[in-house]
C-alpha cells in the first residue's frame, strides 16, 4: 500500500508541475492563481509521498484531501476537473488493489 500510493502521488505531482506552464498560457487573466494552486498541489503530492512509509494512514487522509482539492482547483483551471478525476479514480483504485492485495494469502 505504501510504494502503490507513494507512486500515485508521486505520478500526480509529475503532471501537476508540467500542468502548470499549459494553464499559466490558457488561463491569461490568473497566471499567479495558477502556478499558486498547481504547485501547491505538486508540493503537497511529493510531501504526502515522502510520508507514506513512516505515517500511511497520514498519506492515505492527506493524499485523498489532495485529490478533492485537485479537483476543486478545476475552478481556476478547468481541465483540472477532468485530470483531477482521473488520479481520483487511480487513488481509489491503489487503495482497494492494495488492501486486496494485503489481505490476500501468501
């Protein structure tokens, strides 16, 4: 559950950063709120990511907050509804794969 959630968010703050210069040239009227509201969230993905081995149950809270406001964010970028979305769905995913995976007989 670790490494899995780890790599999600780690994946997730890999397109959040490169996001950031696309929405900064769509969204002209806000570039500042833009960079501001991206790079928070990339900050808080590789945070939450560097906490999942010492404190999972932190990274599994923190990490589903991220993607609610990743989501939200989509108010100032809107293709972040969708890009929001989809590592929601991959976060949800991670965690049901890894709790079967976990409970699983070895």
């Amino acid at each position: 559950m670790k490494r899995l959630c780890a790599a999600v968010l780690i994946a997730e703050a890999v397109v959040l950063g490169l996001a950031i210069p696309v929405a900064i040239h769509i969204e002209r009227d806000r570039p500042s709120s833009v960079a501001l509201a991206l790079g928070v969230a990339a900050a808080a993905a590789v945070l939450f990511a560097a906490l999942a081995r010492p404190a999972v149950r932190l990274t599994l809270v923190g990490g589903t907050v991220l993607q609610i406001f990743v989501i939200v964010s989509g108010v100032i970028v809107p293709v972040m509804f969708f890009l929001g979305a989809l590592f929601a769905a991959l976060w949800l995913t991670g965690i049901w794969l890894a709790r079967r995976w976990e409970g699983m007989p070895q």
